[in-house]
C-alpha cells in the first residue's frame, strides 16, 4: 500500500475534523468517570491526580488538543503527550470500564443539552422583538390574506403576533426533547456495562444528568434523540422560512409593507435600484439544510443492526450543522425583527379593497334580518359583483343599489346609516372580540399571556 492510500484510509475512517466540537463535553465526561473510579479504588489517588489536573488544564486549553482518529483518541494522546517518559501509559486509565461507544453519546448529549438551552434563549429574544413590535403598532388595520388573496381586515399587531406563537410551540417541542437528552448512558461500556462496580447514579450526578439509562444495548444504539431534536430544529425552521417568505413579500414594492435597513438587504451586480431580501431568502433556503438533515440522519439510522456500527460516526455532521444553521437564523431573523419598519401608508392602502369588509355585511344580515348564513353570502356575493363591474368600492353604493342587489331584503335609511357604521374596518376590528381574534382587547390578551409564558419556560 503506498503512502498516499495509507493517508486516504487514515482520512476516511477519521471524524476528528468535526466532533472536535465535543472536546469540552469529552474531558468533562472522562473527568467525571475517573473521580469514579478512584472511590470504588479501581484506580489510586496518586494516578488519577495527575490524570485529573492534566483534564482540567486541557479544557481550559481545547486548541492544544492534538489531532488524532477521533476525539476521544486526540484527548488520550494529549495527556500521553504531556506526561513524562515513564509514565506515557498512565493515560491509559481513562479508557478503565468505559468504552468510545458510551462516551460519543454522552459527549452528544452534554453538547446537545447545552444548544438547547442556547437555541430556546434566542427563541425567546425573538419572540420578545416581536412582541414589542406589535406594542408600538397595536392599532394599525392592515388586509389579511388566504390563498395570497385579500380576505379580511386584521391588525398588523395580530397578524405578526402569530409569528411569536409559532415559536412558542418551539421552545414547547425543545424543553420536551431536553428530557430524553438529558438522560446519562456512561458506564455501559461498548454496550453490555461493566463488570467494574461503579456508580452510574453519581457519574450522571456529577455530570448533571437528571436521568440514567436503563439498558446498555439501548443506550449505545441510540440515536434518537438526535433524530427529535434536529426533527423540531426542522419545525423550527419551517416557521422561520414562512416567516420569511411573507416579509419578502411585504418588501415587494407592489406590497410595500415594510421597510429594512440597507444591511439587512443586498444590492444587484447590475441593477443599481435593486434592494434585495438576501438574508431572508437565505433563511428560507438554510431550511431546506436543516430538514435535509433530517432526512440524512433518518436514513443512516433506519437498516442499523444494534448495537453500534461506525456509521454512527456520521451523526454528528447533520447534528453540528443544524445547530449551527438553526441559531444563525435565529440570530439573523432577531436582528430583522428588531430593524424593520412599517410603512403605514401602504398599510392603510392595502385597505383600498373593501371587498374584505364582506364576511361582515354577511354576517350584518345574518343578524339584523335573522337569515342563514348561506342566503347571506349569495346576496353579499352578487353586491360585490356588481361593484368589481361597476368598479365602485362596496361602501360606496347608495340605498337604491342596496335595496335593488339585497332583495327580497329591503333595508331602510335608518338600517343603512346601521350598515354604513358597521362596515367600517376599525369597527369590524375591534368587534372580533371572540378569544383570540384580532381586536385590540384580544391582541393585548395575546401579549400579557406571551410575556408570563415567557417567564415560566
């Protein structure tokens, strides 16, 4: 075998390059075993001192760690590397009644307990920027849409306090993952435990694990938790690219709703007028990563014998890139909620069609002239047609046009002056007082729940 194939199998069978990211989490795991093993006097004192003041200097020095197979090698050749001479070998001793197999996990869920709590903060700071958006723009009427089409009015307040409940459902979908992750596996060894007698219970305690595992095989084999939790970061990640997506909408000047900052937006090579969404356009395409994760980890778990097998060794790639893609969304989308401004004229523009205001000359009808709704609707349906024909606004038809298009109904000038009053969009607003609806009493609700549920997660 020349030198050249040696060095592509050493590559090959290599992971070093990318769970060096777990050297912190590896050191703190084999510190925790070794105390361990010293109380059930596996190990002595004297050995395990200086094995414990070697771990302890190399967290607070990760880049020194040197490179080897995989993590949990390079830290055992570092403290061979730091010992003298004749005592190499004591470096060994971290690998007594464990093996690499129970240590990757722990390692993982050390990591992945420690981003959960990083990703839920940022999910809050979010839902924060939102929330104070919609205080400074309570009252703002805008149209809402469905099929991307005008359908009804709603408070910009409302309509953006979605946003902040979506995420909520986030850090639900996270704090519960959180409990299988945090659940300690070291002490089952490569998978079928030790005969060692140690103390699992302290190791998960000293490593503040809530949980121990209950079967080594399991343990070992698992990849589950993993697999939830790149599962919410791609929910996760969904909301934010349909977040995206409306607010690359709203910046189109023929919806001209908000306005970013120059920073927040990237101009063309050619087009000098050109102020492009790039950093939304870029989340929404950095979703499509996260949920092919997913699919990736899904598809190395799916045919694995138990209990581990090296292709295992794989996981940790879509786990580090999901992490590292989902909290720069977050902190981007932060940032655009906190940046972007409303441009209330086109808000109140976009009221220009006051076809929305039908749903609630329906149900006008449907009150005052105790009809079915159905009947209504028919009636509601061939008043708007006949304004699209006449290319007049639906509150701008008089009480001969009303009484001609609503028959048999016939409405008098007291009823009329009724229906002109209620077919006004703050009024219609502000009378879908139903639990959480878009009224201004409603949206305030919304928010002084947002903010004590805020405090309690």
């Amino acid at each position: 075998m020349n030198i050249s194939d040696k060095d592509l199998l050493k590559k090959f069978v290599s992971s070093f390059d990318y769970d060096k990211i777990l050297a912190k989490y590896d050191i703190e795991n084999n510190i925790a075993y070794l105390k361990n093993l010293v109380e059930i006097n596996v190990v002595n004192k004297k050995d395990a001192k200086k094995i414990l003041g070697l771990l302890t200097n190399l967290k607070k020095n990760l880049p020194k760690i040197l490179e080897s197979e995989d993590i949990h090698f390079a830290v055992e050749k570092t403290l061979e590397n730091n010992l003298k001479n004749k005592s190499k070998s004591l470096a060994g001793i971290i690998r007594t009644a464990r093996s690499r197999n129970d240590l990757v996990v722990s390692d993982e869920r050390l990591y992945l307990k420690e981003e959960i709590e990083l990703i839920i903060h940022l999910i809050k700071e979010t839902i924060l920027a939102i929330i104070n958006l919609a205080e400074k723009n309570l009252d703002i009427i805008m149209c809402g849409n469905t099929h991307l089409q005008p359908a009804q009015p709603v408070l910009f307040s409302h309509y953006i306090l979605s946003f902040a409940w979506m995420l909520e459902r986030d850090i639900e979908r996270l704090k519960d993952c959180y409990i299988r992750v945090n659940v300690s596996v070291l002490g089952c060894a490569a998978f079928a435990g030790t005969t060692f007698n140690i103390d699992r219970i302290k190791i998960a305690n000293y490593l503040g694990f809530k949980n121990v595992s209950q079967n080594s095989v399991d343990s070992v084999s698992d990849r589950d938790f993993i697999i939830e939790f790149i599962s919410c970061c791609s929910v996760l990640m969904i909301h934010l690219s349909r977040i995206c997506e409306e607010f690359i909408l709203w910046l189109n000047p023929n919806f001209g709703y908000i306005e970013l900052p120059k920073e927040l937006t990237t101009g063309s090579s050619i087009m000098p007028q050109k102020q492009n969404p790039d950093y939304l356009e870029l989340i929404r395409g950095k979703s499509a990563k996260v949920i092919g994760n997913l699919v990736s980890i899904l598809t190395l778990m799916k045919g694995l014998p138990l209990t581990y097998n090296r292709d295992m060794q794989e996981d940790k790639i879509y786990l580090f890139n999901s992490v590292d893609e989902t909290k720069n969304s977050l902190k981007v989308i932060n940032k655009i909620f906190k940046e972007l401004r409303l441009n209330k004229k086109k808000l109140l523009q976009s009221l220009k069609f006051d076809y929305i205001l039908a749903t609630e000359f329906a149900n006008f009808l449907v009150n005052k002239f105790k009809i079915e709704f159905k009947s209504a609707h028919k009636i509601v349906n061939n008043c708007v047609n006949y304004c699209k024909e006449k290319e007049i606004r639906l509150t701008s038809m008089n009480i001969e046009e009303y009484n001609k298009l609503l028959s048999p109904i016939k409405i008098d000038k007291k009823i009329f002056n009724e229906l002109k009053v209620r077919l006004d969009f703050g009024n219609i607003v502000n009378s879908t007082n139903s639990f959480g609806g878009t009224s201004v009493k409603q949206v305030k609700v919304q928010i002084k729940n947002l903010k004590k549920m805020l405090k309690s997660l």
